[in-house]
C-alpha cells in the first residue's frame, strides 16, 4: 500500500508505457505525475516536489543516465531508473550515476510497485537505533535526519546512500554483512547474487568518495573481510 499523497514522476518517451504506468499506479493509491521527455521533467522539477521518480533510460535527446547525473548535483530526489538494457555493467552505470535503483523491462507491475515501496521506506521517518550524531574526521553524520556534513556544508546523500549509512552508525564499529545491507536497500530474497553484490560495491564506493580522505585507504567505512562493511567513527 502507499504512503497517501505520494507524488510520483513518471518519466518516459513512450506514451502508451507512460498511460498504463500512470493508471497503475494511481489505482495503487498513488498521486502520479508524467512526463515525455527530459526537458519537461526539468520544468516540472522546477515548480513542483516529488516523492520519487521513475525514469525511463532509452530517450531520445538527454537520456535517463544523463538526467539522473544532472539531478543528482541539485537534490536527492529518489530515482528508479526503468531499463531495456539487462547486462550488469548498464544497471552498474546507473547506480553510478546517481539512481537508487533499476528495474529492467519488460517487468511485472507487481514488482514495480515492491521496488516504489522498498524506495520510499528508505527515506528517514524514525529516530536511529545508534548515537545521533556520528563524527568521520571533519564529516558530521546526523543520524536521525540520514545528513552528511563537512563543517557547514552539506554533502548530498541519495537516498541508497542515507539508508546504508544510517544502517551501518546502528551499530558503530561492528561489521554489518552483505545480506542485511542488501535486505535494507530492498532486494528481494532471491536477489541476492552477484548482480545485489556489485550494487552494494558501488554504493560503498561512492560513499567512500564522500567521507575518506584517500577512498582507495579507508579509514572510516572499513571492509571487514569474509563479513561485509564497517563504520569506525571517531
């Protein structure tokens, strides 16, 4: 079931795909916007706030990719990102660029309305089970808010990102393994191979960007091996 008064975007060149997805996911309780193309997602982006975005990759023009890309260095806006392509490297490149998650096509409605869900769960609603405040050399974790500070200055987090960093300050310096981080970013049971593996990698290393001084010699998000990942805070 949705939150009431969600507001989705959807976005997508095709008309007819933009049709059916619109009047799912209305009778599924949601309140969905549409667009056709980049450039009117950008002017309703511009006026109006939306609680997630689906988005088309294949587009004529500016594509999805570069979109996502684009929107990610102004807000964090949660982004599924709607794929023909089903190689690993192309979903990698999207959740490099910035989306939360991918669904590739064809799909069932059923399991786009689990990946809108398992999404919006992630946005922070509750107090942390951990310390408040997390502090990573000059970096400053505001755990119940899921927001990353440099002195005054805020780091942009996407929502994946928010999610495995207020999961990990839970439990500060102690090692969270693969499968619980997997499960709060909302995979399903039985996608927990090597393709839940890499996404995980990814979401590590570009939150390593982040918060180390030097990604490639991490201080602060450790990988403990044979486990998974750590937070070992100041």
């Amino acid at each position: 079931m949705s939150v009431p008064e969600t507001h989705l975007l959807i976005v997508d060149d095709d008309e007819r795909i933009r049709t059916l997805l619109r009047r799912f996911l209305v009778r599924n309780g949601y309140y969905v916007t549409t667009a056709k193309d980049a450039a009117q997602a950008r002017r309703l982006l511009a006026g109006l706030e939306f609680d997630l975005i689906v988005l088309d990759v294949m587009m004529p023009g500016e594509d999805g990719i570069a979109l996502t890309r684009a929107l990610r260095r102004h807000g964090q806006t949660p982004i599924l990102l709607l794929t023909a392509k089903g190689d690993t490297d192309d979903r990698i490149t999207g959740l490099e660029a910035g989306a939360d998650d991918y669904l590739s096509k064809p799909f069932e409605p059923r399991e786009l309305l689990l990946r809108i869900a398992a999404i919006l769960r992630r946005v922070p609603t509750v107090e942390s089970r951990g310390p408040k405040f997390l502090t990573l050399g000059p970096m400053r974790f505001d755990t119940a808010k899921g927001e990353l500070w440099n002195g005054d200055t805020p780091i942009r987090l996407t929502g994946s990102e928010q999610t495995l960093m207020r999961r990990l300050a839970e439990t500060p310096g102690e090692a969270v393994d693969r499968p619980t981080l997997i499960e709060e970013l909302g995979r399903e049971p039985d996608d927990t191979g090597e393709n839940s593996d890499r996404a995980i990698d990814v979401q590590i290393t570009r939150l390593r960007r982040k918060i180390e001084p030097d990604p490639r010699e991490p201080r602060y998000l450790q990988t403990v091996r044979g486990m998974g990942y750590m937070l070992v805070p100041d």
